[in-house]
C-alpha cells in the first residue's frame, strides 16, 4: 500500500470513529453514549394529506406565482400504442389522462412529464415516456403552455414493468421542483 492511501485510509477510519461524538450524543452518568432527542409538540405535528382519486382535482402552488389545478381522469393500462411504437421488452405503456387548469395571472408553462412520478408495486417500475403517435403522445406536453383561465386534457405516457401493479399518481409542477405535491391514488 503506497503512504498516500495509508493516508487516506487512516484519515477515514479516524472520521468514522468519531461520527458518534458527532451527533448529538451525548456521555450518561455511566459514560455510556445516550441518543439525541426531538420532540414535537402535538399541535405542531400535521396530519398528512388524504390521496385523491380519480377524478378529483387539486391546486398545487408552484415557483414564481404557478397556480394550477390537475385532475386525475383516466389511467389507461395497457395503453394501446400506435403500429410504429413497441415498449421495451418486459414493459408495457400506461396512459394517465390528466386535465390542467391555469388559474394564475401568467402563462402557465411547463415540462409537466418531469413533474409527473406514476406510484407502483414494485417501487420505481415506471418512467415517463416519449410516444410520438396515438392517443397518448408526449409532443405536446413539451412544454405544456396554457394561458390563465385556460384548461387543457392531456394524456401522459409511461412505460410500466409489465408485471408492476399502479398504486397512485403524483405530480409537482415546475419540472418537479414546484412547492407542493398532488398525490392520486388509484386504490
């Protein structure tokens, strides 16, 4: 082993052994490390939000003044593609029919497939899609563009694992970095 990986290595074994003293413990009467403590008081603590469901609309406050409202329509599973698109092997296309709404004072103008996230069992089984024919074609979601007052329907396409059962949909404005989250379940 060369001096400089001896370093390195001696460096990070040393910073794990203190990692412990580090945070927050703190030494008991018997010397003996005891776990930092939080407590929150009760009227502090929120109760989580319910899931929608199909059809029930939201408004999600996103960055600079977005104010929109989404339904959850329809999920379309399998989705029937085009002849000219095939999922990947072992994958089949999802549809989710959504409807957006600007109720801000601006044009609404988003990426609303990096916002979206479809929930399956087993985690992580779905990732948006681009299908350029069809019923469900991404084209037009890139980027969605409404003006205020305005609505329109889409239809946002996936690709799912064909053995993952759908639990929910979730979806936050601004490219997913919007300030809050729509949650969907299809349960």
């Amino acid at each position: 082993m060369t001096a400089w990986r001896r370093r390195i290595l001696l460096a990070g074994l040393a910073a794990a052994a203190m990692t412990p003293a580090a945070c927050g413990g703190s030494e008991g009467e018997s010397g003996s490390p005891e776990p930092a403590t939080t407590t929150t008081p009760a009227a502090e603590t929120e109760e989580p939000a319910a899931a929608l469901g199909l059809g029930d609309a939201t408004s999600l406050e996103g960055l600079e003044d977005v104010q929109v409202e989404v339904a959850i329509l329809e999920v379309e599973d399998p989705m029937t593609p085009s002849s000219r698109e095939r999922a990947r092997a072992g994958r089949r296309f999802v549809g989710v029919h959504a409807r957006f709404t600007n109720e801000g004072a601006k044009k609404y103008d988003d990426a609303v497939l990096n916002g979206s996230h479809l929930v399956t069992d087993p985690p992580k089984a779905a990732n948006p899609s681009i299908v350029l024919y069809g019923r469900c074609r991404s084209k037009p979601l890139v980027p969605l563009k409404i003006a205020p007052g305005k609505s329109k329907k889409v239809c946002l396409p996936f690709q799912v694992k064909k053995k993952a059962a759908l639990k929910g949909f979730e979806f936050r404005t601004n490219s997913g970095y919007g300030d809050e989250t729509g949650k969907w379940s299809f349960e």
